[in-house]
C-alpha cells in the first residue's frame, strides 16, 4: 500500500510539473510568430489601424474585406479603427512601443516605420510589387516593410462639366498663371475654382503645400533645392512664392469661401455636386466624389509648373500600404490576413475604389479605372515625383506645413513668419 501510494504521489506530482511546464511555455511563446492559437480554438484578436475615415471608400472596402476574411477564419477577429489624430497618435504609439498588430503607413513605410515593422521581403506576393511603386517602399538594404495594395499618381483633380461650362481646357493649363486665368474664368461662372477643405482638417491645407512646393522647389531641372533640402543647407525664403500662391489665391476668392471652418468630407461632396472646379489630392477625391454623384465628368491633369522654363510633373507615392508590427504577439495571424489582402480581388477592390492602379501586377490584378483611364495614360507622358515632405522634409514637418497654412489662411502669420516658423521647424527636427 505504501508503495502504492508514493507511485501516486509522484505521478500526481509529475502531472502538476507537466501542467506548470507547459503553462509557462504557453505564456513565453505568445510572443512568436507562430502563437498557435488557430489550432487551439483559443479567438485571436488583430488591432488593425488605418488612417482612412469610416465615411471613406478606402475605410468601407477594407471593412467589407476583414469581414469576408472573418468569415473564413473564424478563429480570428480582427479590430478595424481610424485613429484620431492619425500621425500624431501613431508616433504616441511608437514612443511607448505600443502600436497596432497591423497598420497603414500613409507614405511613410521606410523613413518613419520601418524600424516598427515586420520585414515582408520574403513573402510570396512581393515578386507582384509594381516596378513604380517598388523603389518608394524599398529602403537601403533591399527589404519592404509594407503590402501596397494600391499607388498614387495624382495631379490636380477636376469636375470637366464645370470646366466645360467656364470655358476652361485643363489640358491648357500648364502654369500656375495658366492656372489663376482658369480660376478667374470658374469665378466669373459662379462656381468655386478650388475646394481646399479648410483648418477644420488642417491636413486638406497641408495636401496644398505638398502639391505645390515640388513646383517651386524640386522640379525644374535648370534651378532646383533637392541637395540643400536633404543636407540641411536650405534657405527657407525660397519657399515664399509656394506660400505667397496660396495668399493670392484666397485674397482673389478662389478657395472655398469657408476655407477657415471647412472639412475634408465637404471636398468629394462639393466637386460631385459641381460646385467646385478643382481639388488638389489624389484621385480618391474623385472616388469619394462618385459616392455622391456616380455619373459625373471627373479627370485629373498634371500638377502646373511654377514658370515656363518647366513642365508639369505628376505625383507618385504610398496610398493603401499595410504593415505588421515586429513586436506583435500574433504575427502568424497578421501575415495570413496580409496574404489574404493580397489576393487579387482585394487588391482589385481597393485600387479600383482610389481610381488607382493596383500595388501588385500580372495576371489577375488590374484596377478599374473607368473614365479615368485616358488621364492616367496622359498622365505617363510627364515626370513624377514623390511627395514633398516624405522625400525632402524632417519627419514631424507636416504639421508645419499644415500650421503655417492655416496661419496664412486666418491671416494670423505673415511671409517672413511664414518662412520664420518652417526653418525653426526644419533646423530642429532635422537634429531628432
């Protein structure tokens, strides 16, 4: 009996071991890439974070899309959310190295997040990237951080029957003069010429500046700033006639006459209802323009040069770019629904709803691009170039941007504050 009973004793023992052992290897290896907890039945849970709006084409088609994807993994859940305050609440994140299972870098996947993120080199769709979006998203030692489900190339966007109606030829416009006597001509037909958004969405302003500051700085191939911005030697007086255009277009009542309280959503509405000419942003706008008006004349020409030295260039850059996060606790997870987006008819979905082309390419993937697709081919007759303050600017600098424009828009700073405040701006994050 006795011996009996020690053989319990120890077996019950080493069944507590077992227990304990595999209890604390379950706790240490939550944190692989590997978490096993599709096997296990156990729910896993995504944070999925992007910086599109719930009322946004891109947001929808990516809630329709990790639905479908739910559906077929029900051991996964997946958390979509548009973060306030995007970029500043995402460098919160960063700082306390808390941040989303997955997220959307909004052009910044190399310079800002890639020390964040999972290398997706080895993945089997990157042999698909597109050659034009591929060197953007590429950093020094080959790797790529980001699936890119779809890629800018904007210009300015337009509504062709308000044009029509002033008798304005965008393809005329190669200037920014050409473009103040298309503004003067959509004024005279009662309509706006250019819907910026307003400070309410100080980003709309920004976008403004990031259109226009290549033209003036970067693009003209006899006269440009590209070395002085990168090495730090800029003059920053150089940027007054990029701000001093956009004094001249709101003193000559060209922006939006609510430009001090307007808001991103009003853009699309208002260029569908054809009551604005021109926006400056990618053609999402014109996406988000359909919603409310399915059946409108939209297109985009090359953004103006700013003398006639120079020609108008497009712009190229991340759009719809998703990352997983090297420090997350279900990164097997994360990269099956990375594969997932990847498919063809997600990547289709998602490009076609921006009216951009696909991040992947060969057979199966091809966005519809509908009545844009004539302004997409003009569109590979003139140079591109990335955006201006991903490329040329500090992180951190696009608030400056946004700031001194609405500055500019209350009349709250002058030219010389203007240029005071982006080279204190400059110098000091450039040392960060």
């Amino acid at each position: 009996m006795k011996r009996k009973f020690i053989k319990s004793t120890i077996a019950m023992m080493l069944a507590t071991g077992m227990l304990i052992l595999v209890g604390c290897s379950g706790n240490d290896g939550s944190n692989t890439s590997n978490s096993g907890n599709e096997t296990s039945g156990e729910k896993v849970k995504l944070s999925f974070a992007v910086n599109f709006t719930q009322t946004e084409v891109t947001y929808k088609n990516l809630e329709e899309i990790v639905a479908n994807f739910e559906n077929e993994n029900p051991n996964i859940d997946i958390e979509l959310a548009n973060l306030p305050d995007y970029e500043a609440t995402m460098k919160t994140k960063m700082a306390a190295n808390d941040l989303p299972d997955l997220w959307t870098t909004h052009g910044w996947s190399v310079a800002r997040y890639s020390e964040y993120l999972l290398p997706l080199t080895d993945q089997p769709w990157v042999s698909k990237i597109d050659s034009l979006i591929k060197p953007v998203i590429t950093n020094g030692d080959g790797d790529i951080f980001v699936l890119p489900m779809d890629y800018d190339v904007a210009g300015v966007a337009f509504n062709k029957t308000v044009l029509d109606e002033a008798g304005v030829d965008p393809f005329a416009i190669k200037t920014w003069d050409d473009f103040k006597a298309a503004c003067e001509k959509v004024k005279a037909a009662g309509k706006t010429p250019l819907y910026v958004g307003g400070a309410k969405d100080d980003w709309t302003v920004g976008n403004f500046f990031d259109w226009v500051a290549p033209s003036f700085l970067i693009t003209n191939e006899a006269k440009n700033y590209r070395a002085e911005l990168k090495d730090g030697s800029f003059d920053w007086n150089n940027y007054k006639p990029a701000a001093q255009l956009f004094a001249d277009l709101l003193d000559a009542g060209y922006v939006n006459k609510n430009v001090a309280e307007g808001t991103w959503p009003e853009v699309g509405e208002q260029l569908a209802k054809g009551e604005a000419a021109f926006a400056f942003f990618g053609n999402y706008v014109i996406g988000e323009a359909q919603k409310f008006n399915a059946e409108g004349d939209y297109g985009f020409i090359p953004v103006p040069a700013a003398s006639a030295d120079d020609e108008p260039t497009v712009i190229t850059g991340e759009r719809t770019t998703v990352g997983v996060w090297k420090d997350s606790k279900h990164q097997a997870e994360a990269l099956k629904f990375v594969e997932y987006l990847a498919q063809s008819e997600n990547i289709n979905k998602v490009a076609t709803g921006n009216l951009a082309p696909t991040g992947l390419s060969g057979e199966g993937y091809s966005s519809d691009t509908g009545n844009l697709a004539p302004y997409f081919e003009n569109a590979t007759k003139f140079r591109g170039f990335g955006y201006f303050d991903r490329e040329y600017l500090p992180n951190g600098m696009w608030d400056s941007l946004c700031k001194t424009g609405t500055g500019i828009i209350s009349k709250t700073m002058t030219m010389d504050d203007v240029v005071s405040k982006l080279k204190e701006d400059y110098d000091r994050l450039r040392t960060q």
